[in-house]
C-alpha cells in the first residue's frame, strides 16, 4: 500500500512498482488516517509511508499501525533526508527510511528486503541517528526551560516585537528609554542563548510563552537609534532579523 498526499506520485508509484512480477499495489491513499484504517482493513505486507501529510503525520500513522500488531511493516518515503527523521521512524515501528528519490529498482529491492525480514539501515547509522535525536530533544528540553525563564517584562517586550510594534512604541508604552529596551532585549538574547530578535520570538511562540499570526512585520523593528538607524535593538554585530 502507499500512503502520500501527492496522489499523482502515488500513482505513479504504483504504476512502477506494478511493472515487477513478484510485487502488487493494493491501494493507494492520501493522508494518514486513511493509511491506518486501510492497513487495518487490508493487511498489506508493506506499507510506503509519507512523512509529511496533513491530520495524522507518516510518524504517527507508521505508530498506530505498528501497535496493531498485524505483520504489517512501514517504510518511511520523504523527501527529506535527515538522521533526526531516521530515528523518528524507527522509534515508531518503521522498518526504514528511504528518499522519495530512490531509483524504483532500489524502493523495490528495499521492499523485498523488508518483507524478509533484513535491516534496510546499518546499526550504525541507527545508533547515530537516535544519538542525535536525543541531542536534539535534550536541546529543546533546555530551551524550554530558558524559555520559562523570560521576566513578564521581557514577555511582554517580546510579544509586542512579535505583534510588530517598532520599537519607539513600545519603548514609550511601557514606560522606558530606548536604551532599557534595548538591555531588556540583549537579556533576552543571552538567556535564550539566541542570535537574533526572530529567533527568540520563533522560540517563545513554539513553547507558547507568546502568540502571533504573523512575524514579517519584524524586519523593520531596528532603528531605534536616530543616528545608527538599523541598529539598537540587536545590539552590534547581530545579524538582521531578515
């Protein structure tokens, strides 16, 4: 079965994969809840996954039909290629992981593979992706406890940045000079551990400490400083939030 959000590529998929003798597509679908309840329904012996799709992702699908427990195996197709996706579909059940590139004969062969049973990954590259994969969430996991961190103020500062106040708006409103807004956010910054003005508000968004629809309107947040304009709130040398 194949399971992606392009159905053009899923068909096309199919027609190639149907071309040799010892392989049949069964079906074809578009989105992950579509995926499980057909593998639930269908029994394929292997499941070509999407990573990315709309409802229920690749990774959650892959896990709800790997805890079936059915003979049912998954190999994840993205467009992606990362070790960090790798050990995602791992964790969930997936037998492998390969690029939406791969030539037809080597996705066949891969498949072959899988239905008897032999590792499509090396256990080295399995073991340096899942090293990396608990980098990166022990990194996110300190982020958000900085995050945590932030002074209502500097909440407050960062919220009224990501809304796309400029700055001598939100320096006056709050009842400070440029000069304290511009330590307020060089603090947040540092404690962020950050480079830029965009990353910290990209960050506080994500672990919800504030919200916003959009932040283009950040660009133009810099001159507070009618000499230098451009220049104060990142401090010197930080890049542009652009």
């Amino acid at each position: 079965m194949i399971a992606d959000d392009h159905r053009s590529f899923g068909e096309a998929l199919e027609v190639a994969l149907d071309k040799e003798q010892d392989l049949r597509v069964i079906e074809v679908v578009t989105d992950g809840e579509a995926a499980v309840e057909t593998a639930s329904k269908e029994q394929p012996d292997i499941v070509l996954m999407d990573l990315q799709m709309p409802g229920v992702d690749g990774i959650e699908a892959t896990r709800r039909i790997h805890d079936e427990s059915t003979g049912t195996m998954v190999i994840i197709l993205s467009g992606q290629n990362d070790d960090i996706s790798l050990a995602r579909a791992i964790q969930a059940g997936a037998r492998g992981y390969l690029r939406k590139t791969e030539a037809v004969g080597g996705l066949a062969d891969a498949i072959r593979r899988a239905y008897r049973g032999e590792p499509l990954h090396t256990s080295a590259e399995v073991e340096e992706s899942l090293r990396k994969l608990r980098r990166r969430r022990a990194s996110d996991g300190n982020l958000a406890q900085r995050i945590d961190r932030l002074t209502p103020r500097e909440t407050e500062i960062l919220q009224r940045m990501a809304d796309g106040d400029p700055p001598e708006k939100i320096a006056r409103e709050l009842g400070m000079s440029k000069h304290t807004l511009r330590t307020h956010t060089q603090n947040v910054l540092t404690k962020l551990g950050v480079h830029s003005k965009l990353d910290a508000i990209v960050a506080a968004i994500r672990y919800g400490k504030i919200t916003t629809v959009d932040v283009s309107p950040l660009v133009d947040t810099d001159d507070l400083d009618e000499d230098s304009p451009g220049s104060a709130i990142d401090g010197p040398g930080e890049p542009d939030a652009t």
